[in-house]
C-alpha cells in the first residue's frame, strides 16, 4: 500500500512537469503559423521573435532559478510547486486574451519561471519515497514532461488555436488544485523543526501509523541525513566536523565552503546537466516540427512529432527500470556511446543523403531512446540524490540554473548554426558532446543505486570515480 501512495504523490506532483512540457514544446507547434502571413496574430514574427520564442523561457527560468532555493527553504515544497503552477496559469491566460506578439512573448517568459519545477520536483520526490523507489520515481518528472510534448504534439497537430488554448489553461489549473492535496516533504518539516509534523507526513506517504517502527527509523534516518559530520572522513572534513561542534547551524555556503565532498559532487552535477543539453535532444523537442519537416520532407511534421514524444514517454517508463537496474553509472556510460553513434549517422545521412528518408526517421528516434535512457534521465535522478538537507537546496539551484544557461545558448544559436553550417554538421556536433560525456562518466561518476544520501556522500570524498 505504502509503494501506491508514493507512486500516485509522484504522478501528481509531476503532473506539473507534464504542463511544463505543454508549454516548453508549444513553439514547435505554432512557430510556422506565427511566422506566416496567415498568422493567428496582429503580425508575424521576426527572424528574431522567433528565435526568441523557442528560447525566452530558458532567460526567465535563468531569472527565476536564483530565487528557487530560497523559496524551497522558506516555502517548503509543496508550496513552491504551488507558486511555480500558478506561473503557467497566468501565462495560458495571457495567450487566451491577447493575440500581440509582445503579449505571446511575455507569457512564453512568464511561463518560463515554472522551469524551476524541474529543480523542485525532483527534490520533493527524493523526499517523500524511499530507498529502493528513489531512482524509478525522480526520473518520473522526465517521463511526465514527454508526456506533455505528446499532449502538446497532438493538439498542435489536430485543435484549433483557440481550442489548444483553452485545453492547455484547463490542465495548468488542474495541475494548481492538485498539489494542494499533497502533504509537505518529511525533511523540509525536520528542517523547520516540526518533527511531529514530519512524523505525520511520514506515516502518509508510508501508508501506517505516526507511532509505528517505520515512521520511527526513517525520523532517525533524516535527522542523521541532517547532520553535517556526515559529510565525508577526509581530514579537510575531520576541521569541519571541529567546527559543526561549536556552531549550532551553518549557511548553505559555509557547508559548501567547507566541504569537499559537496564541492566534488557539484562539479559531476555541473558536468553532468551540461551533457544533457548539448547532447542535442532539446533542440529535437523544441523545434520538432521544422526539424523534421527538413529531415523527412516526404512525411507529415505532426505525426513525426508525436511518435518522437511517444517513443519519448516509452522510454522514460523504460530508463526508470534500467537506472535501478543497471545504475546510474553505467546507464549514463553506455546510453552516451550510443547517442552519439545515432548523432554521427544522422549527420552524415542529413548531410551526405547516402539513404533514403526512413533512415534519418529511424536514427531520430532512436537518438531519442538513447538519449532519453542516459542523459535525459540519469543527471536529474543524480542531483536530486546526490547533496545532504543542508547544501540540496543551494545545490540544486545552482546546477539548474547552469542547466538553463546552456538551454539558452543551444536553442537560440541553433537556427543561426544550421543556416550557417547545415543541420547535418550540427548532429556532428552533438556526437562529440556525447562520446565526451561517456568518457567523462567512465571516471567522475560514482554508482548510487540504493544508498543513503550519507553514504553517497563518502563517495565524492575520493578523488576519482573510476569504482
């Protein structure tokens, strides 16, 4: 019973990704008409709205991210998820009531402050499912956002504008009522100190009583998670833990400062989300519908946009099994090597046309599976297990907001890149990002499948990762 409970607070906090992805993936559907003469607005776009259109949400979320750690402190996480929904709320209704350019833009970067779900999410999950669920479910909010490109793929393709408009501010206020219903995360409730209500909170998610065993251990397992002596048994951390003895609390920059292991695990964090966006399958999402309208010229844009979010959705179902099954570690390895083998036949397909268009759709979606098992998946899972209470929130923060820096500078320089260099040479590219972030992995990515955030954390305090 207690694995259902986890299961449907997963589903139900990241819904809210799913209506982040509506949102993120809907320039692919409606970039062509806002361009054209035909459009549904007071004019078309420039060269330079459009670029704009596909890439502002990762400036606002670049905007919003700093302040995200914060309010997961102060706010908890069930209300930042709350405060970040409302975002999307207000953006779909913007589009429903104005048809200026200036006005879509504005909502595409309003909608952009709810990035910071993908930060928020994760964490919430990590924290209200146990163990040996904790990988499957963190990468659940990677499957809900290819179910929103699918959601989004389809009435792009087969709803009026006016008809997706109203369809999409109805999901985003569902999304909103919703997360009402969740309780608060166990250690955020520790954090402030409500151990009775963390207790509560605990017997929810756990499906048994405040007074139980279960509930017992794992108020022990986060006040020891809570505590920095944990951090590692370095001598850099032997002074730590000297100095944790005589303050009662340090700052989330101090803790990161002071130790090592943290600093280490934020460098693979970094690293890490940086493979994840210039691996290239954000750009495939974003602008689906051109992307394949040039690649496969003699099939329909719409339905090459949903099958890849299908195949998208399948996937994901499938790196949630995989990434407790193989690990993390060589997941990301192997998932690397193969992408980036789909990238260099679909460069010199796109490039040369040695075979005929079906080729270039097989390879797109399989870059798609590939991509989706490794990069897609694996760095959320890590970030979102990897950093004690303490440094999780600052920590993750941080390498979101890295994550979006790199969204921007990919989507706004891909149309300007492929006019200058040709679409297949940009494959070409990806390829490389993806064989390095496989030899990366093979020596900076520890294996964390089913330890304790502890734990975990004695493992960054070698200086390689090659175990």
């Amino acid at each position: 019973m207690s694995i259902i409970v986890q299961v449907l607070a997963t589903g139900i906090v990241s819904y809210l990704v799913l209506t982040m992805g509506i949102m993120y993936t809907w320039p692919s559907s409606t970039l062509i008409l806002f361009s054209s003469a035909n459009t549904t607005l007071n004019r078309p776009m420039t060269e330079t709205e459009v670029a704009l259109f596909g890439s502002l949400s990762s400036i606002s979320a670049l905007v919003s991210t700093p302040f995200s750690g914060y309010f997961l402190d102060a706010l908890g996480r069930k209300y930042s998820c709350m405060l970040f929904s409302i975002c999307q709320v207000v953006a779909w209704i913007i589009v429903l009531l104005s048809n200026r350019v200036e006005a879509i833009l504005a909502s595409v970067f309003l909608s952009g402050l709810s990035a910071c779900l993908v930060l928020v999410v994760p964490i919430y999950v990590s924290e209200i499912c146990q163990e040996f669920l904790r990988g499957a479910m963190t990468s659940m909010p990677i499957i809900f956002y290819g179910m929103g490109m699918l959601a989004s793929y389809l009435m792009g393709g087969y709803l009026d504008y006016d008809t997706m408009t109203y369809a999409c501010l109805s999901m985003a206020v569902l999304g909103a009522i919703l997360i009402m219903l969740m309780k608060e995360s166990p250690t955020h409730l520790m954090a402030k100190g409500l151990e009775k209500d963390a207790a509560r909170a605990i017997a929810y998610y756990r499906a048994t009583k405040v007074n139980s065993k279960t509930v017992e251990e794992e108020i022990e397992n986060i006040r020891r998670a809570m505590n920095p002596e944990l951090d590692d048994s370095t001598p850099e951390t032997e002074k730590l833990q000297n100095e944790v003895t005589v303050k009662t609390k340090m700052s989330p920059w101090e803790f990161f400062k002071k130790s090592q292991s943290t600093r280490r695990a934020m460098y693979m964090s970094l690293v890490l989300y940086t493979a994840a966006i210039f691996q290239g399958l954000m750009v495939v999402q974003v602008y689906a519908e051109p992307l394949f309208a040039e690649a496969v010229p003699d099939t329909s844009p719409t339905v090459c946009s949903v099958i890849s979010a299908i195949v998208t959705v399948v996937t994901g179902l499938l790196a949630a099994f995989l990434v407790e099954w193989i690990g993390r570690r060589y997941l990301m390895i192997y998932a690397s090597i193969a992408s980036g083998v789909c990238c260099v036949v679909l460069g010199t397909q796109i490039h040369l046309h040695w075979g005929p268009h079906w080729v270039t759709a097989l390879f797109m979606y399989l870059f798609v599976i590939t991509y989706t098992c490794g990069a897609g998946t694996v760095p959320f899972v890590l970030v979102a297990e990897i950093f004690l209470p303490e440094i999780r929130s600052l920590a993750s923060m941080i390498a979101v907001e890295w994550c979006f820096i790199c969204s921007f500078v990919v989507l706004f320089i891909f149309n300007p890149l492929v006019s200058a260099i040709g679409l297949g040479p940009v494959f070409y590219i990806f390829a490389v990002a993806c064989f390095l972030s496989a030899i990366y992995s093979v020596f900076y990515v520890p294996e964390t499948k089913g330890l304790t955030v502890d734990v975990i954390q004695n493992l960054f305090s070698k200086p390689t990762r090659s175990n």
